[in-house]
C-alpha cells in the first residue's frame, strides 16, 4: 500500500510503501538509520543487516545524499522522535542515484544557498518556513470565508500608481505605459462598493532600492477592503484576524516550529484585543527613550518600531499618523484635520509593520482636493473618484504582508527564507 509520511499514523503496524529522498544517513555496525522526506514530512527509516540481507544492507549504507526511492517498511510507533513514528525498513527501490549534492550537512554561506534556493528548499528549517507560510494562506482564506468576505483578484498590471509613488516597475502596454501594481487596494474599494466585504491575495511589486531584512522586490499582500465600516471597525477586524492566523499556526504546525526552534510560549501570548498607541505619544516615548533625531510629522524607520514593540508583548498599533506622511486617500480625523484615521500594526521582536490601513475619504470633494494637492490631474484616477460619486459610504480596508508575518511567526531573521524564490535588489535567480 501506498501512503505518505504525513499519513504513516493511520497505518502503525502495517507494511506501506513511501516515495521519499534520502535527507541524511548514519549507520552504527548492522543498522542504517535513513533519515526520509517526501514533501509531507520527514521520517527516520530503520534499515537492519538481518532483515535485508548483506547485499541489499550494503546498498542501503552505500545510499548517497537527495537519491530518491520507494521505501518499504512496518510503520511502527517511536516515543523518542517528536513525529512520532518511524518505519522498520523491508525493502527499498533506488529511482535515481544523485550525485555529489551541493548542499552537504555542513555550513554554507547565504550567497551559496540564495544560488542553490532551488535546492535549499529541501532542508528541514526551509521546509518548515514554506509550511507556515502555507498555514497562514490557508488560515486566511478560511478566516474571510466564515466572515462573509468575498475574494477579488485585482489587476497586476496597472495604468498608474495606487499611492502616488514612484518606486514603481514600469512596462509598455502595446502603445501605453504601464505598471506592476504595488497594490490592489483601490481597485478593492471599488469591489467593496460592489460586493460589500471583499479581500484580495496576490503578487506586489516595489522598485524600492532596500536592502533591509524586512524588504523584497516582489511580495504577498493580503488587502481586505470593507463597506460600511469605519477606522474602528477595521481595527478590530484587524486584530481578529491576526489573532485567527496565529492560533491556527500554533494548531497545526507544531513540528514545523520545534524543528525552527521558535519559542511559541510568546506566541501563544497573541490574542485580541491589541495594545494602542497614538504617533503623538509614539513621538514622546521615543524622546524619551533617547531617539533625539524623530520629530512630529517625520516617518518612524525600523529602529523607532523596534523600541515601541519592546514595550509590549503583542502587536500594537501605531495609529492617528500626519496627513503629509500617509497616502493621499486616508479620511482626515474630524476633529484634527492633520492626523488620518490610520494604523500601522507592529510585530514584537523586531519584526516591524506587518499591517497598514485606514478609513478611506468617502466624500467627493475633500477627495477632489486631494486630487489637486498630489497632481492626480489625468486620466488614470478618475474611475476611483467616481466611487465617490456614485453612492459613497464610509468605508476602510488594510494589507497585510505575508512574508514579514511568516518570519514573524517562525522566528526567521530575514524575509528571504519566507517566500519560495525571493527577489532582491540584487537577486533574479533562480
């Protein structure tokens, strides 16, 4: 019977078959211990001389590193193991020797394994990363699915900017310009106006010159846009989200963690409702933490967020920013014109924002006004101001980052480990 290692548990005592790669091997005298992965899981095989025979036990040492095989075996129970099982080796069936693996159990340099990322996805802590990331997809589909969210695929290629930058990748469309989008935020809103509570989950793109830890070229959003909501609502949304994300992670991926060796003791700590801080006393608390160089109305930098998050043990929001530093769509505070109904979601241990959002401007003329103010004057824009036009309401919307959330998560220090291919500054291959 054919199985995988991801199924072994419903199948104690029985002889299965398993295609799997040979990760690693040792042996002690007349037993070869074969550490096995087919993609599901990874699973230590016992090879034993008075089984097999001396032959086929010598072609079990002679085994080399990535060979993939059927193996055969008794799927017995293994207390010692953190999986639990392993499998008591019958038989085996060599499908192609590999030769000379470059990546070897010894250490290789980040270069060498960025050149080898195609390879490098086999290890174990790469193979946890990418299962994370695949639970935090899955958890955000189910969490927006129960809440009556319906899922829009915005364009990629765009005729402008959605927040006014230049950092953008710039094509031709047959005779005109075009963009890869940075997001698909506004064509959301206009999905929101449509189907009420809508999110959407794809590609982005920033030609931001970074060479940051927290930053890549091509990324994962995740931007749910919502009607009839305002910036509290949102924010609540927000956290409930988050909140969803993390326990589903803690649910069902425990071996990936220990395999990465991530404390979830702080991760079992994240639950809504989040802690808040305004800018105007994220200004103060940093003077007061000895950052002389940040003044009201300047951005926060990776540095700034750090120290805010250290001062709680779950994400907090950063909220109410200056209207001349956030995008031009963000709705006015009513009662201080020159803050928005905004908010940055930071993560704890030095993983910076993981969210932005904010109540839109519903009304027509404010968002004429700031049509003029940041030189929207063509024809690029005037689908988005007819939203405004046609029956607006008070509506807001944030993004997530996927890759920024799944180091989070896992506890990697770079977001390089958490996208299957990462695109660099300096990296398109492979």
């Amino acid at each position: 019977m054919k199985t995988t290692i991801a199924e072994v548990s419903k199948h104690v005592g029985e002889e299965v078959t398993i295609g799997a790669w040979l990760q690693n091997k040792r042996s002690s005298g007349k037993i070869a211990f074969l550490q096995l992965r087919d993609g599901t899981g990874f699973m230590q095989g016992v090879a034993v001389k008075a089984e097999l025979g001396d032959e086929k036990f010598q072609e079990a040492k002679a085994l080399t590193q990535e060979s993939s095989l059927y193996v055969t075996g008794v799927i017995v129970e293994d207390t010692r193991s953190s999986f639990g099982y392993e499998m008591q080796v019958s038989g085996f069936e060599i499908i192609q020797e590999a030769k000379d693996y470059p990546i070897t159990p010894k250490e290789h340099g980040t270069e060498f394994l960025m050149d080898h990322r195609h390879l490098w996805l086999r290890s174990r802590k790469q193979h946890a990363v990418m299962k994370i990331r695949n639970e935090i997809i899955r958890a955000t589909y189910e969490f927006f699915n129960v809440n009556g969210y319906v899922k829009i695929d915005p364009p990629i290629l765009t005729g402008s900017s959605a927040e006014g930058s230049t950092e953008l990748f710039h094509t031709k469309y047959f005779d005109e310009d075009a963009y890869l989008s940075q997001s698909g935020q506004l064509y959301m809103e206009a999905a929101a106006m449509a189907f009420g509570k809508v999110f959407s989950f794809g590609p982005t793109f920033r030609a931001e010159k970074s060479k940051t830890r927290r930053h890549l070229i091509e990324f994962w959003m995740i931007e749910p846009e919502m009607a009839f909501m305002n910036h509290e609502d949102s924010l609540e949304v927000q956290e409930q989200y988050v909140s969803h994300v993390v326990q589903a992670v803690l649910d069902n991926c425990r071996l990936d963690l220990e395999a990465l060796e991530r404390d979830t003791s702080v991760l079992e700590k994240i639950k809504a409702p989040f802690p808040r801080i305004s800018y105007d006393d994220a200004v103060s608390f940093l003077k007061e933490k000895g950052f002389d160089d940040i003044e009201w109305g300047e951005d926060f930098g990776a540095p700034h967020e750090t120290a805010i998050a250290e001062s709680y043990d779950k994400p907090v929001f950063i909220t109410n920013y200056p209207a001349e530093i956030k995008a031009f769509y963000m709705k006015p505070d009513p009662d201080r014109p020159e803050v928005v109904l905004c908010a940055d979601l930071i993560a704890p241990e030095g993983y910076g924002e993981i969210i932005g959002g904010s109540q839109r401007i519903d009304d027509l003329e404010l968002m004429r006004q700031r049509y003029e103010e940041h030189g929207l004057t063509g024809d690029a824009y005037q689908w988005y101001l007819q939203l405004r036009e046609y029956g607006s309401v008070p509506h807001s919307g944030f993004g997530l980052g996927l890759e920024r959330t799944v180091a989070w998560l896992s506890g990697v220090e770079h977001v390089r480990e958490t996208i299957p291919f990462p695109r660099l500054l300096n990296r398109l291959y492979p």
